[in-house]
C-alpha cells in the first residue's frame, strides 16, 4: 500500500504504476445505502467463512480490529509515503451497519514527536502495539470488502494485505485509488533476488467509486491470486513465483497525501465499509 511503508525493522515498496485495463463497470448500489450480504465468494469453492463483520453494532469490535498500525501506540502513520495523515481511533466509528473512516485537515500532533496537517481512521486485523499478538491473519483465502470510496483529489484509500512479520514484500493490494476516483489499482508485491521490491498491478474502470458501494475481492490461491469487482474478475497473476505464502493481516487505510496533498478547499473525505469477508477452502 502506497510507496514505502518505513518502520523498525520493516520497509514497504511501492504500490503504484505498471499496466492498465478497462472493463465496463459491475452493478453498484445507490450511494449511502448498504447492500445485501454477500452471497458467498465468487470463485470456484468448497469454501468456510473464518472472518466477517457487518459492522451491525455501535462500535469497533476490538477482537477483530486495531485502528492503527502495530508499530505505534495512541496514532501512526505511513512515514515511507511521506502520507500527511496521524492516524487516530476516534476518526473510525461504527453505526448503520457501516464502519467510517474519516480523514479531516486539522493539525494532529503525533506520537514521533511531528504536527501532521491532516489526521484519518484506519482499521487492521493485526496488533495494538509491537511486542503483541495479531488478531486475525490468514494464509490463502477468498478476501472480501464492500467499500464506498471517497472523492477528492489527494486521497488515498486501500484494501490490502501485509504480512504478519511486517516484512514487506510480499504484499497484496486488493484495491486502490491513486490519485484518482475513477480507476481501482489492483497490485502483487513480492521480493526480487537481491530482496528489493518488485510489483506488477491493472487498473480497471473507469467507473465513479465515490458515488456506490463497490465489493473488492482477492482470491489468494498457491498458484494464482485473481482479483474481482463486484464479482466479476478484473484481474489475474498466476507465476507461482511471485505468489505469498506467509501469513497477512487485513486492512482498510485512509490516507492522505499520495501522489499529492489535497488541494485547498478540500477538507475532509471518508471511506466507507459495509463488511469485510474472508473465506478458505
């Protein structure tokens, strides 16, 4: 996610370029309302559900989420993408079946010490702190998001998946958008001879993601990984050996700041979530 996640022990390489696709868009629900459950995954079973929430309560199920990276305590960041966002847990909130992310321009002093000119919500199935133990990770699957992206020049939101050790690559970045609201970015990170980053990624749209829930999707198999929208697939890598095989943490993030600040008179945007899946065979 993004284009260098920098923490002790821990580097995190690009997420962005390579090729492009089209491809007309999938059904979308109108925007604000959340849509039906989900049918189960859209490619080839027997599958289980191991996670999943709804969001149906009033607040974040603290067995299943942390709001930050586990590297810090009480905020984080993405220091390598030089983001402009603390992230904070008062800026995720759950009500209506949804959980928000919201990212708002306002002066944050962070944990490092640093005034950040934004802060925003991230959730993540891993760690509170360094030392702890993550709640969820998952090695193979049928991962699963219904998301409402947010418009506005300079945001940054993602579904993706970092390795438990938070040793990067490998990395699965199930959708993004980069610097525009109209194309996802669908990327496969993984390490090259000498250990540097190497990534491939498609783009698929356009198609207005801001105005309906969309459900992103990777199927995480040992020989392939192929991504869907709104369960139709968009995308496929089936070089098995590029493919991970270590277990990952799920996360949403709201950036700020990648590839460029938000320009003035942008103040605010949010992420959506309606539910999050995660099946294996």
């Amino acid at each position: 996610m993004g284009a260098g996640l920098l923490a002790p022990l821990l580097v995190l390489a690009s997420a962005c370029g390579g090729g492009a696709g089209s491809a007309s868009p999938g059904p979308a629900r109108s925007a604000g309302t959340p849509g039906p459950q989900s049918a189960g995954p859209a490619a080839p079973g027997p599958w289980h559900l191991v996670f999943g929430d709804d969001f149906d309560g009033h607040a974040l199920d603290p067995a299943k989420w942390t709001t930050c990276y586990d590297w810090n305590n009480g905020g984080c960041t993405n220091a390598g993408n030089h983001e402009l966002q603390w992230y904070r847990p008062e800026q995720v909130t759950v009500g209506g079946g949804t959980a928000t992310l919201t990212a708002q321009r306002r002066a944050t002093v962070g944990g490092d010490g640093r005034t950040y000119p934004w802060t925003s919500g991230m959730i993540s199935t891993g760690r509170d702190s360094w030392d702890a133990a993550p709640r969820h990770v998952f090695t193979y699957g049928y991962v699963e998001a219904s998301v409402r992206m947010p418009g506005g020049d300079g945001m940054f939101p993602a579904f993706w998946l970092m390795p438990e050790s938070r040793r990067v690559p490998p990395e699965i970045d199930a959708g993004e958008l980069i610097g525009t609201s109209q194309y996802l970015q669908m990327t496969l990170h993984w390490a090259g001879p000498d250990g540097a980053d190497l990534h491939q990624d498609a783009h698929w749209g356009p198609v207005d993601f801001p105005s309906a829930f969309h459900t992103l999707a990777v199927d995480w198999e040992p020989d392939a990984l192929t991504w869907y929208v709104d369960g139709v697939e968009r995308y496929r890598v089936a070089d098995t050996s590029k493919i991970p095989a270590v277990p990952m943490e799920v996360l949403l993030t709201l950036a700020v700041g990648y590839p460029a600040a938000p320009p003035d008179g942008v103040d605010s945007a949010r992420l959506d979530v309606d539910r999050v899946r995660v099946w294996q065979h």
